[in-house]
C-alpha cells in the first residue's frame, strides 16, 4: 500500500472508529431520556456534550477523507436503504446499456459490411480485386 493510502484508510478507520462510538452515546442518551429520573438533567448534559465533542471530532477528520460518495447513495442512506441496493441498479443499469451499445456497435458493423459489399459491386472499379 502506498503511504498515501495507508492514510486514508487510517482515517476512515478512525471516522469508523468515531461514528461507532457516537451511535453508543446517542443509544445511551436516548436510554437515559426513556427513563428519565428527574435528577438526571447532569447525565443528560453530559451526555448532549460528550455527543457533541464527538461531532467536533468527526468534523476534523473529514478532511483527511478524499473520497467521493455519489449523493444519490447518501440519500439512500438517509432513507433507511442499503447503499448496495444502489450499487446493484447501477451495476444492472450500465450491464443493460452496455448490452444496448454493443448491439447499436453490431448493427453498425453489419450495415459497413453490407454498404461495402454493395459499394464493391456498383463501383468494382474503386475496389482491388485482391482482399
């Protein structure tokens, strides 16, 4: 791996790292809130900082990420669906139109041959008689 790489995939591990323990303190904040003591507003408090650090935190090592995430996956996400369910129609969308210019290129190929063979016959002339 080059060290450039070996970067990138030491800060995705650690947006990975940071994203998994933002989604526990958002669990146990919202444990807490569901069972709320009335003298619990200082867990509360503490809870809502230690989250927001951790946004502060996420903020800083998004530019070490160069990535580029279409946004169509990202509203994926944000919609509660699989992102491999985009990459699944994509990949089924560029196999049907790779299917598509293939044969616009064989129609394409067959109609040269044709028009050549045809040019030959009308004009045996400009031809060599020698394939």
């Amino acid at each position: 791996m080059q060290p450039e790489e070996n970067s990138t995939v030491n800060a995705r591990q650690s947006v990975e790292d940071q994203l998994n323990e933002l989604l526990q303190e958002l669990f146990e904040l919202s444990v807490i809130v569901y069972d709320f003591q009335p003298d619990g507003n200082k867990l509360v408090w503490k809870k809502i900082n230690s989250i927001i650090e951790h946004y502060k935190d996420i903020d800083h090592l998004k530019d070490d990420i160069d990535s580029f995430i279409p946004e169509e996956v990202i509203n994926f996400v944000e919609h509660g669906k699989n992102p491999d369910i985009f990459t699944q129609g994509f990949v089924e969308r560029a196999a049907t139109e790779n299917q598509f210019t293939n044969g616009k290129i064989k129609a394409v190929n067959e109609f040269k041959s044709i028009l050549s063979d045809e040019f030959s016959k009308s004009f045996p002339d400009l031809y060599d008689s020698t394939p």
